[in-house]
C-alpha cells in the first residue's frame, strides 16, 4: 500500500484524523497522493485506485461522507493513459475538498441566520459544520454563548471548547449525562451529522439521539448541520446504516474489571421528528426533504 495512503487510512482508522468532513477530505487527498506519485501502465493504475478504494472504505464503516468522497473521485477516475487518469484523479480530489470547504462556510452563513442575539447554544462532539454558524453568529456581533459536552470516551468536546474559547465565544463544558439538567438554559441545539438517511434520520456521535429526545421535551430547537455529501443514498434502497463499535480499551483496562462486558458504540440514530432543520450548504430542509437531496444532489435514483 502506498505510504501516504496507508498513513491516511490508520489515521482514519485510529481516530487521529476525526469528524465526518475531516474523514472525507482525507480521503480525498489519499486518492490525490497516490496519483501524483503513480508509476506504471494504465491497467496497474486502475488496479491500485481499486485497491486504495477498498482499503479506505474498510476504515470506517459509519461514516458515509467517506464513502462518498470515495466515489466522488473513483467515478471520474476515467481517460486512456495514465496521464490522463492521473490529472483527472487529482483534479477530482482537490473539487471534492474545496466543494467540503465551501460547504462548511455557507452552511456557517444560513445556520447563523438561526441564531438569535442573546442565545445560548448546545453543540455535542466536535464538528466543523456545526461550528459554523456558531462561530458566523459570533463573529457577525451576536451575543452568544455556549454550552458544549465533552464528549466521551474520545473527548472531543475538548476541541470544541477551545476552539470557541479561541474566537472568543463565552463557552462553558459539561459532562454528556448533564445535558437534560441544563437543557432549561438552552435555546437551541446545533449538532453535526457523520450520515442521514434517506427517511432523514441522523446517525452521529453516540449519545446525539439523548441530546434530541431532551430538547423535544423542552421543546427547544434541535438543528443538525451537514453537508449534502453526508446524505446516504444506499439507505434508499433499504440499506442499514452500521453503527460502528470500538475497542473496549477506549472506556477501561477490561482487566480491571474481570467478569465485566463493555459496549462501545460510537454513534445513534436520531429519528427525524426530533429533528426541527437540517442545515445544508443548499440551505435549511425538512429532514423529511433528505430523499429529494439524495436524487438531486447525489444522482441517484430509485430506478437504479
């Protein structure tokens, strides 16, 4: 396996690279890799994009946007000789990770728009989505603060915190079981997505599906943040979403606990009446809408 391929994907693998738009532009620049550094005749080249293909989607099996990225690139990795493809690769990957970008600023622009001046704001896990429009309303002069959880076992909400603390943003961290206690101070929740489905059910971080059923209860607003590229469109054709289980070693030694099972899985489902928007870079949507973005966005259709 090619090194930067091979580095990328136990990166992936191992929860160093993390966030379902992090995973996908890596995934990206895998491709891009190994392309520029290619040497062989044409058949080789289709062989190894296969093999790198296969290797990357067995790193992490949840996260549709990698997936996605995968065939964003795989599909146009067309033309008769190796130059050919080569350039086609590489420009396909660099579209796929400026589009992820691009994405994230305008989902920050019509999230933002959201928020109120003087709100206080709850986000779980750490995704860049979800940040948006956080940062956005700060940065446009609103009032905010925020409350975010640290997220376990991983601790990604040591992230969040600072990254919002570096902007400035009045952030306070919580431990995930103090969501329903301090849900009363909340007037809405931001939160990412790694895959939506096609009935627009939300599959992320553990423990989102929890976050949601409190905030119907309090009846405050619960927003999930994606980009279009996050949408499933094998859940079309009836396709589970795999929730993903970890290591036990991620929770504790299990040798200190003899007798004891452990369960670790890493994401929830969150049914689309918990759901109040999705905020997309096409703007917000119904999660009941999240079929139509799959046909008009991914090209994929019930014929198929």
């Amino acid at each position: 396996m090619h090194a930067k391929v091979e580095e990328i994907g136990e990166g992936i693998r191992a929860m160093k690279i993390r966030g379902a738009g992090r995973i996908a532009r890596a995934a990206a620049e895998a491709f891009k890799a190994y392309a520029e550094d290619f040497d062989g005749s044409v058949d080789e080249f289709r062989s190894g994009l296969k093999e790198v293909e296969e290797y990357l989607l067995s790193t992490r099996p949840t996260a549709v946007s990698l997936r996605n990225a995968v065939y964003y690139v795989i599909r146009r990795a067309t033309g008769n000789t190796v130059e050919e493809i080569r350039e086609n690769v590489i420009r396909s990957a660099n579209e796929f990770v400026q589009n992820s970008y691009e994405a994230v600023k305008r989902i920050g622009e019509f999230g933002a728009e959201r928020i109120r001046d003087g709100s206080t704001i709850l986000t779980h896990c750490n995704s860049s989505a979800a940040l948006a429009p956080i940062i956005q309303a700060h940065r446009s002069g609103k009032r905010i603060k925020v409350f975010n959880t640290e997220t376990r076992p991983w601790l990604q909400g040591h992230i969040t915190s600072r990254t919002l603390a570096k902007e400035g943003i009045d952030v306070t961290m919580i431990v995930d079981s103090a969501v329903r206690y301090f849900m009363r101070d909340i007037d809405i929740v931001i939160v990412g997505a790694d895959t939506i489905a096609s009935n627009g059910a939300v599959i992320n971080k553990i423990g989102t599906s929890q976050i949601a059923l409190a905030a119907h209860e309090a009846r405050v607003p619960f927003l999930v943040a994606a980009e279009t590229y996050k949408f499933s469109p094998e859940t079309v054709i009836g396709k589970l979403v795999e929730i993903e289980e970890r290591p036990a070693e991620e929770i504790a030694d299990p040798r200190d606990f003899p007798g004891v099972k452990f369960r670790n899985p890493v994401f929830d489902a969150t049914p689309p009446e918990y759901i109040d928007a999705i905020i997309t870079e096409r703007g917000l949507i119904s999660p009941y809408l999240a079929y139509q973005i799959i046909k008009e966005v991914m090209q994929f259709g019930v014929e198929s």
